[in-house]
C-alpha cells in the first residue's frame, strides 16, 4: 500500500475504526480519501448549530415540556455532544462540499450526497430508479474518482491541507 492513506483496504474507507493518530493524506489525491474528506465535511456540517431563523417564531413555541416518548430520554440520556467543528474545520468542510458541483448530472451529486449522508443504498436505488449495483459502481465510484482526478490536477490543493477537516472525528452513517 504504497502512496495509499494507511486506514484503506480494497479502496474503500474505514473511518469509523481508524484511530486519528494513524491518519496520514497520502501524496497524491485518491478515491479513498476524497471519500473520507467529503464524509468529515458532511459531519461537520451536521454538528454546526441552526441558525435562527430556521426555528420556529416564539409566539408558536409552547411552554409545555417535550414528550417523553423513550424510557432512556426520560432519565436524561440524549448520547454523547457532537464536539465543535473549529473554523478551520467548517471552511474545510465548505470547500470540500463545492466539490459536488463538479459532478456533471445533478440526479448523480444527488446520489453521492445521498450517501455521504448515511442513506441506505436500497433507500437511495428505490428514490432514483436505478440498481443498487449500478449507483455504486458507476455513479458512487466514478463520482468519487471524477474529484479526484479533478483534484490531483489542481496544484493548489493538496491533501495534506485537508488534514484538519479529517480529524473531526464524528462520521455520520
């Protein structure tokens, strides 16, 4: 595995059972780790609180307490805090979602944001019509390695300035 992100096996990305210390970018762009830094950037996405003027006006809040509709919300258990993206991070996870836009069909960022967001692919084959084998191999993976060549010919960027972006250590999906 020369040149290759040491947390890929069979190119596909292991996010969840990498240990952060072991992450290091390889020297030229790869389908794993487009993966690995759209997904990050997705989670940071996610952890970053609403804004709000997307919360409903006070005058249709209620007072009222929340519903208890789980014994384990009951005793106060809501999970773990998502940990605070820092600046760096959000800036990252905003260059790295542009890249989408590189993709040529909107129905294929589609399925790829789809994925990125954890969406199952049975889920996603039945919303776009097309087989689950072919949205992972030819729209999934082309995609994924679309931006990478699209990336690697860019001398601006390279992967190790996306090193911040994938210590956020939270991955949906």
């Amino acid at each position: 595995m020369t040149g290759a992100w040491r947390g890929t096996q069979g190119g596909t990305v292991e996010s969840a059972s990498v240990p952060l210390g072991e992450l290091t970018p390889p020297e030229a762009w790869t389908r794993g780790w487009v993966e690995l830094c759209l997904k990050r950037a997705v989670a940071v996405i996610a952890a970053l609180p609403l804004s709000p003027r997307y919360l409903p006006p006070r005058r249709l809040r209620s007072g009222m307490p929340q519903v208890v509709r789980d014994v384990r919300e009951a005793y106060g258990y809501h999970g773990p805090p998502l940990p605070r993206p820092t600046p760096r991070q959000i800036t990252q996870a905003g260059d790295a979602v542009a890249w989408l836009l590189w993709l040529p069909e909107l129905r294929n960022r589609n399925v790829v944001m789809a994925r990125l967001f954890g969406l199952d692919w049975a889920v996603i084959a039945y919303r776009d019509g097309r087989s689950r084998q072919h949205l992972y191999s030819h729209v999934y993976r082309r995609g994924l390695e679309l931006l990478a060549a699209r990336l690697q010919k860019d001398p601006k960027v390279a992967p190790r300035d996306f090193t911040d972006l994938t210590e956020y250590d939270t991955v949906i999906g």
